[in-house]
C-alpha cells in the first residue's frame, strides 16, 4: 500500500480522481497528515472517504520503535518505516528551543571512516514524506524550532525530495528558511544547485581537514572533489543566498589538531565568511562494545581533551578565524550518527 504522506499535493489530488473523490480534499488531507492524524480522526472528511482512504492507501507515518533520554535532556528516537527499515532523528534542547536533526536517506554511500551510518551502504533514499513523518514524530517532545539535515545520510544525495522536504517544511510546518540548515560532506555539484535555488538555508560543510591527503584518509568524497573546488562552491553559495558558511570540524587528538591544520585553515578559508564549529570526537564511538569496528583508521582516533579542543579553537581564533567550541550533546544515548540503528541491529 502506498504512504500517503509520501505523495504531494499534486499526487494527492490524482489519487483522489482515481477513487472517484473531488481534488479539493487533497488539501484537507494533507493538513491532516501534517498533524499526524489517523485516517478515522480527519474528521471533516466524509466516512466513506475516510473508509477508501483506510482501503487504498497508508498513512505512512513513521513508528517510534525506541526513545532514549539523555541526562543533557536530548531524545533520541530510533523509527520504524511502514516498509521496516529503521532510520534515527535526534532532539536536542538549547536555549533558543527544539532543534531537531533528521536522517534524509537510510544509510549512506559516502563512507566517511568515523560514521556509523555509512558502514551498511545506502539502503534508499528518503522520501520528502518520510523526512516530514520525523518531524511528526518528534513533536512529542515538544514545538520543533529548527531543523538540521545531519542525521543519517547525505541530503545532496538525495537532491528532489531534500528540497521538497525544506519547502514543505516552511509552507506545512511554519519552519522558516533560516531556521534550517543542510550539512554535506562536499558534494561539488549539489552545493552549485543548491546555491541556484537561493534558498536562505545554512550550509554545513563536514571539512574536518583542510589537507587534502588527511581528508581522503576520512573521507572517500575527498578523493573526487578537492578542498578548494569545495570552498570555491561554498563562495558561490554565500554570494547567492548571503549565509555564512559553517565549518564543521571534527577535532581527534594528534591527527587534524597540530600547527600545520591551523595554517591549512586559515590559507584555504581565506576570503570566505564562515564560522567553524570545534567538535570534540565523540567519546562514545571509542566505547561501544561491538564486534564490528567502524574502519582501521577510526578505531585509532581518539577524542581529545576539553582543555585541548578549547585550545585548538583558541588558536584559531587568534589566527583571524571565527571558531567555536560545539558542546557535546547525548554522548550517554548513542547521540552521534547511526549508532543507536546500529546496535539494534547488531542485536
Ligand atoms: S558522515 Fe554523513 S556523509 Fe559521511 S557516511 Fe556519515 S551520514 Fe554519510
């Protein structure tokens, strides 16, 4: 059966000829989906609509399978998809509100070495409705206030329904634009059509080194797209849509930290408004006790201190460049990337 959160407005009112029914419910019944609403509670809908609704069709929302509480107050949810497949989103409390972090794919083809989420490959793209069906789910731990696209999976990866997923966001949910932001690992072609459409969305670059050869040992994308043709399209970016740039740099001791990284920086950003988030490798990939490793490389990392992450930045900082240290948020419930599906499964 199909998932009718699935399918757009338009579908939508195609579906509805085909049962016979007018286009117009199209609306109602998406304001419905929107609320995540079963079929027999959209009750402005005749029964007997309600009735071929239940017969043809899913709602498609996606199941709370596990919810886990961090002592830092983030909630983490592992869902189920009406076909099975298991896809996590994370809820993470600051002070401006709710920001929620979505999967856009079930598993990734990227690879990168210290993620979870790339070990399995990519299972299948998200549809726009999925995505929206974490959105729904997630508001039971109250109003959603952002959106970043940094769960599991590339979101340029899966371009259409990313996109479709950021619209229907703003015009369905009352998310604004700026209240989102969409992390790539550097997918060259997906910033410069991104940058095209001017939408007021922040983007994330995973950078994690401005060294081409240290990238390319974390990260597969690195061996197709250098750091400069990145940062280049990030520039085309910024001139478009006029948001600064985000940085992400993930900080593993011994390996991105030293003087020679400072310099990479500093000479490979220059000329672009950005600011880098320090994140402190996650402790709790070093900890779990599973007998499958994520790769060779990242079973080597290790996390660096508080005192060395503060600092890395602190240096950075004195060098010209706009950094921050990231806090760490549930680093107790699995928070990062894929581990919580992935302990599950491994089960
Ligand atoms: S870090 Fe992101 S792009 Fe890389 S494997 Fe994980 S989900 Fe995919």
């Amino acid at each position: 059966m199909i998932d009718l959160i699935s399918l757009d407005t338009s579908q939508l009112e195609n579906s509805l000829v085909e049962l016979g029914e007018k286009k117009f419910a199209a609306k109602q019944i998406r304001l419905w989906l929107c609320k995540g609403v079963p079929f027999e509670e959209m009750t402005n809908l005749s029964k007997s609509l309600r009735t071929k609704l239940r017969e043809n069709f899913n709602e498609g929302y996606a199941k709370i399978s596990q919810k886990h509480t961090s002592m830092d107050g983030t909630v983490k949810y592992l869902l189920e998809l009406t076909d099975g497949n298991l896809i996590e989103c994370v809820v993470m409390q600051y002070h401006h509100g709710h920001t929620l972090c979505v999967s856009t794919q079930v598993g990734c083809r990227m690879g990168c070495s210290f993620c979870a989420s790339g070990i399995e490959g990519l299972i299948r793209q998200l549809t726009a409705g999925e995505m929206l069906s974490e959105l729904i789910a997630a508001r039971e731990s109250g109003e959603i206030n952002n959106v970043v696209l940094m769960g599991s999976g590339e979101p340029l990866d899966n371009y259409d329904n990313v996109t479709e997923f950021i619209r229907a966001m703003q015009s369905e949910f009352g998310i604004g634009m700026r209240h989102i932001s969409l992390s790539t690992c550097g997918l060259v072609p997906g910033i410069l059509k991104l940058a095209e459409e001017k939408l007021p969305i922040t983007l994330c670059l995973s950078l994690h080194s401005a060294i081409d050869e240290k990238r390319k040992k974390l990260m597969p994308i690195a061996k197709t797209y250098t750091i400069n043709e990145i940062i280049e399209a990030a520039k085309v970016y910024f001139k478009n849509t006029g948001r600064r740039i985000i940085i992400e740099y993930t900080l593993i001791r011994g390996f991105n930290d030293g003087q020679e990284d400072i310099e990479a920086l500093k000479r490979v950003l220059r000329g672009l408004a950005c600011h880098i988030n320090v994140i402190p490798l996650n402790a709790a990939s070093k900890n779990m006790d599973s007998p499958q490793s994520i790769s060779e490389i990242a079973d080597s990392f290790q996390p660096p201190s508080k005192k060395e992450s503060y600092t890395f930045t602190a240096a950075l900082e004195r060098s010209g460049l706009s950094a921050t240290v990231r806090r760490a948020l549930g680093s107790d419930i699995e928070g990062a990337c894929g581990q919580l599906k992935r302990r599950v499964r491994e089960k």
